[in-house]
C-alpha cells in the first residue's frame, strides 16, 4: 500500500479514507489498538483482510491481540467485522484463497476469507504481495463508482 502510485498512499491517507486501523502503521497497540479496530462497527466501514484465517483450535493459531483480558483471534475478528462491512477485500494470495499458509500438511488450518464469510461477496485481490494500485485502486473504485466488476471467482 505505501509503494502505490494510482492513488498514491499520501493522497488515499488524506482525501480518499479515514484509515482506523493498521497493524503495521498505526501508533496505538495492545488493546488500544484492537479499541479502535473494534469501534468501527458503529459505523460504515469497508474491511480490507490480509491473510489466511486461521481455524485450529477456534482461530487461536493466529491472535491480532488481546480485548478485556482475552486472546482475539483473526477467525474472530473476521467474522465480526466481515458481518457488518458494508464491502470486503480480500488482499493478497492467502486471503483470496488460501495461500501458502493453507497448503499441506496447513497445521493451523489456514483458510480463504470467504470460507469463513460464504455468505459475503468478498472482492478478492490476490497476490503476494498484491501490487499496491491494485488495492488502491480498487477501493477508490468502491469509493467512487460503488462495486467493481468481478470474475468468476470473485477476483477483480
């Protein structure tokens, strides 16, 4: 994201959205950090997954960080945040299908994010990484001219 070109990252940061949480660029962590990732909910919000989800022992091979004491799984986050975005991308090969991460022998049970949302249309970005303007420019498409058109696998 920070190397695209069509939209930039400086100018999708200041005109395009409100960037609530980012794992690897936002200065809050612990549980400030999932505090703000967990606030969007009470409003629109397009969700952007990176990563296969993991579902070995309720998603516990795979914690975003800890909520009131307790362990937050991806497989959590996903499906709280997945029922109520009112679009989703799936970025990157393991979070458009599955990836790496989920071939054999898969010990954490990785899966695509749609296994875990089947009844979500998920745009899915694969690559990896996925090339920069194409997430950006897909979600300035989302923001502009509403759903891009997709293939038969959902992929844009």
């Amino acid at each position: 994201m920070l190397n695209g070109q069509n939209p930039d990252f400086d100018y999708a940061l200041k005109s395009m959205v409100h960037l609530r949480y980012s794992n690897s660029l936002m200065a809050a962590e612990g549980e400030k950090a999932i505090e703000k990732l967990l606030q969007v909910m009470d409003e629109e919000y397009i969700l952007c997954v990176e990563g296969a989800v993991a579902l070995k022992n309720n998603g516990l091979y795979n914690i975003i960080g800890r909520w009131k004491g307790h362990p937050l799984t991806g497989l959590q986050a996903a499906k709280m945040l997945g029922e109520k975005a009112s679009h989703i991308l799936a970025v990157g090969a393991c979070a458009s299908h599955g990836g790496p991460s989920a071939a054999k022998p898969n010990p954490s049970e990785s899966v695509s994010l749609q296994k875990v949302l089947p009844d979500r249309k998920i745009i899915k970005l694969p690559g990896c990484p996925v090339h920069p303007d194409w997430f950006l420019g897909t979600l300035a498409h989302l923001l502009l001219y509403g759903e891009p058109e997709t293939d038969n696998l959902g992929g844009r």
